[in-house]
C-alpha cells in the first residue's frame, strides 16, 4: 500500500540490455521499519542507447524513470539512489555536452 505523505526511494540500475527503477517506501509495521516495493518498471535500450557512456546511461535511466514514475513523484519527496556515483558530478557539470545538458535540463 502506498503512502503518499511517506517519502519514497527510487533505485535505478542500467544495465548492458536495459533500463530498471524500482520505487520503494519505508513504512512502520509492528514498530520496525520496513522497506516495500512499491513498483519495478524495466525497459529495453534503444540501439543507439547502447553506444552510451556509463554516465549518460546512468543519467538516462534517471531521466526515464522520473518520466515514467511521474505519477507517484509529482510533489512527493524522494531519495534517488544508484550505484553509480557519477551520476551528481555529471548533472553538476559546468561545461557539460550538448547530450548531458539536455538531461540536465530535464531532470531540473
């Protein structure tokens, strides 16, 4: 069952022939946290998707994930998280690429 004032945790993973988020909440059941899946949402690379970098891709699957999850992110506060942690330094760039700029600017 999904909270909407909880905070939700959204876990992303590209890996080599897809993309994968998963939406998770953290909810008290008999006085211990416990944290529940919430929805899995997997899709296949697009052909020139698998020429991407490690870090598009990672910024990729950020990107689509927030698209796709919009209905339970829209004005909830969410952690991402990731196993990648040149996904904040990319989106922090100062000169980024053309590519990372446009997924700067979508995930802003």
């Amino acid at each position: 069952m999904t909270y909407w004032k909880l905070p939700f945790n959204l876990y992303i993973d590209p890996c080599g022939e897809g993309l994968v988020a998963t939406l998770h909440q953290t909810q008290i059941i008999n006085d211990k946290p416990v944290e529940g899946p919430i929805c899995f949402s997997p899709r296949q690379i697009k052909p020139t998707e698998a020429r991407y970098g490690e870090s598009s891709m990672e910024c990729l699957c950020l990107v689509w994930a927030l698209e796709k999850l919009y209905y339970y992110l829209d004005g909830a506060v969410f952690d991402v998280n990731t196993d990648f942690n040149a996904v904040k330094s990319s989106l922090n760039m100062k000169t980024p690429n053309r590519h990372m700029l446009i997924l700067q600017i979508v995930i802003q």
